[in-house]
C-alpha cells in the first residue's frame, strides 16, 4: 500500500505516509505547561509518520480553552523539549501546532493588559468557554491594530523559534477551523477596509505576512500551514470564497513551505485546484464525519488527490495504529469521556498490540 511508503518533506524522511492529526487533549496546567507523562503520550505514538502536536497557543493573548499549552515561556520550552527528545529516541517526527483563538477567546483567560483581538469587532454567534470552563456569550473582539497585528506575527515567529530549539522539527500553523487566521480570510468575518482586508489580497495578507516572518526565522522547510476552506466550526457559516485561498496559495508557494494540511470531507474544485497550485506536501485530513477505515485512506493516496494522510482519533485509542494496520489487527475503541479530561487515563493507558 502505497500509504505505507516513505515520503520526503522539508528534508527530511517520513517512515510512512500516515500523519498524526493535532488533537486538543486539555492536561495543560494554569501556565500553559504540559504535565510530564504528554512525552510518553507523544512517545508512543511516533510510529506515525509525523506527529502534528495538540494545538499551542503563541501568547497569552491567543488562548481560549481551559488546558492547553503554551509556547512561549521557558517553563513551556522546556516540557517540550521533553517531548521532542522521547519522539525522536523512538524513531519519530514532530510538528507542533500554533494556534491563536482570535474572537473564539475569551479574556478571563489572559492578564488584564491582553485585549481579545480579531480581524473585525464582530463577535461569534456561539457560546464559548471561560478559564472556569464555563459556556458563556462569545465577548465582542478587538478589531486589531496594524501595531497589534505585527505583535502577533512577531508572537507566532517567537514561538516558531522557541519550537525549534526545543528540538522539534517544525511547526504548524493553525489557519482553520475558524480561529484567528481563519477569521482574517473570511470575507464574514474580516470587514476590514485597511491592507489586511478589502479584497482576496487583503484577506489573504496577515497569513501571507505571518508565514513570511516565521520562514525567515526558521526556515520555510520547518512550517506547514492547516486550511479548512468553507468549514463551519466556530460560527464560519461557509463564509469563504473561493479567490481569497487561491490567492493565498499564489503568494506562498514560491516561500517553500513543508506542506499544505487541508481539511475536507469530500472533494472540490476548490481542493482539486488548491493542491494543483501548491508545491510541496499536499496532507489532507477527511474530519470528523469523514472516512477513517485504511482502505478509503490509502485510496486517497494512491489516487494522488493528497501525499499524505492526516488521521485524529484512532490514533487515540491505537498508539501503534501504523503496525496495527500493516499487520491487519483490529483497532481499539476510543473512550470519549476521556479525551479531555482524565490526566494520565485515557490518554497514556491505551495499550499496544504490537511492537513498532
């Protein structure tokens, strides 16, 4: 099977083509730092061709759940360079995922001199969660300031840095799923009349200007960037156009990226076309609803529509999913009781049928 097969990306050798989705799993303490055993959890699962982290917030301004890690502090740094270490003495590969939550934050959960920015004062027609973990109104964002918006690219750049020298080997940039960089290519959310916005070059500038100032820091072989184009997570409602992410891929495709990771349940033009324009690693992720079985993954692959697959919750419940599914054993059910709370059950407990 051709998902099986070894794939160059950003220089380096991927031993399959099986990624590991990111997945909020919620152990963070107050700080933003991982518990100690999140390196045995990545650990085990390093048979994947590359692990794509949980999503970690660049500052403290870009937090919006109860749980999640940070990196942007040497406490942060520090854990996952842990992490990094017990990935890579298994034989794996990891990216860790940037997100900022944009209007989808909320302020309870930053020190008082942090705003809760977002393209436009438009706020999400949805509940969101409080640093209690309470359901409460979306607030009303900040339309950010040209000055705030060089601040949080130069956040994401910072962050890129301290990934890398923690010893990963690349970050992801969350640009999906209707969080911060999302909300600036959607036309129903970006209102801005500024160069950020206005037009699918607008929309498509702040993404253009992060990626930019993260690959001159880093390197734009050590970046991928997540697109979830008419997703509807978080209050999207479709509100995409199609020209906004054309454009997009035209600007960053001669920076050289690692890879594009798409989101998508069933193919478009859209897709068809994104990935036609694109350059590098082409890694689709099916969601939520999507097929998950190996036979239907690795068709996508054979067929060429994607290089790689990205893959979430099997490989929650089978840290050997790979060698499981090369040796034809069947999956463990995961417990969805457990995927956000729980510490060390439900997150380190779940046994291997096979060795790697």
């Amino acid at each position: 099977m051709k998902i099986f097969e070894e794939y160059t990306l950003g220089g380096k050798t991927l031993k399959n083509r099986v990624v590991m989705a990111p997945m909020t799993r919620n152990r963070a303490d107050a700080s933003g730092v991982l518990p100690d055993y999140a390196a045995e959890y990545y650990r085990q699962r390093a048979g994947a061709g590359l692990i794509i982290s949980e999503a970690t917030q660049p500052s403290a301004g870009g937090k919006g759940y109860k749980g999640t890690p940070g990196m942007h502090t040497n406490d942060q740094q520090s854990v996952w360079s842990r992490i990094a270490d017990r990935v890579h003495e298994d034989g794996g590969l990891m990216y860790c995922q940037l997100m900022h939550t944009g209007r989808i934050g909320h302020t309870s959960f930053f020190p008082k001199e942090w705003s809760l920015l977002a393209p436009s004062a438009i706020p999400a027609q949805m509940n969101v969660s409080d640093a209690e973990g309470n359901d409460v109104p979306a607030e009303v964002p900040v339309a950010a300031s040209r000055k705030q918006i060089q601040e949080i690219i130069d956040d994401f750049a910072s962050a890129a840095q301290r990934a890398v020298a923690a010893g990963l080997d690349g970050v992801e940039v969350h640009g999906a799923n209707g969080y911060l960089l999302h909300q600036f290519l959607s036309y129903g959310t970006n209102l801005r009349t500024d160069e950020y916005g206005g037009s699918a070059a607008g929309r498509a500038k702040f993404v253009v200007d992060l990626v930019t100032e993260m690959a001159c820091r880093i390197g734009p072989e050590k970046i991928g960037l997540r697109l979830s184009p008419g997703g509807q997570f978080n209050d999207m409602q479709k509100l995409d156009d199609d020209e906004t992410y054309l454009h997009l891929v035209k600007e960053l495709r001669p920076i050289g990226i690692s890879y594009l990771h798409v989101l998508r349940r069933r193919s478009t033009p859209l897709h068809v076309k994104l990935h036609e324009g694109w350059g590098t690693g082409f890694i689709m992720n099916t969601g939520y609803m999507g097929p998950s079985e190996l036979t239907e993954l690795n068709a996508l692959v054979e067929s060429d529509e994607a290089d790689l697959i990205s893959v979430g919750r099997n490989f929650i419940s089978n840290p050997d999913l790979v060698a499981r599914w090369k040796s034809g054993i069947p999956l463990s059910p995961w417990n969805e009781d457990t995927f956000y709370v729980g510490e060390e059950k439900g997150l380190i407990d779940y046994p291997a049928a096979t060795s790697k």
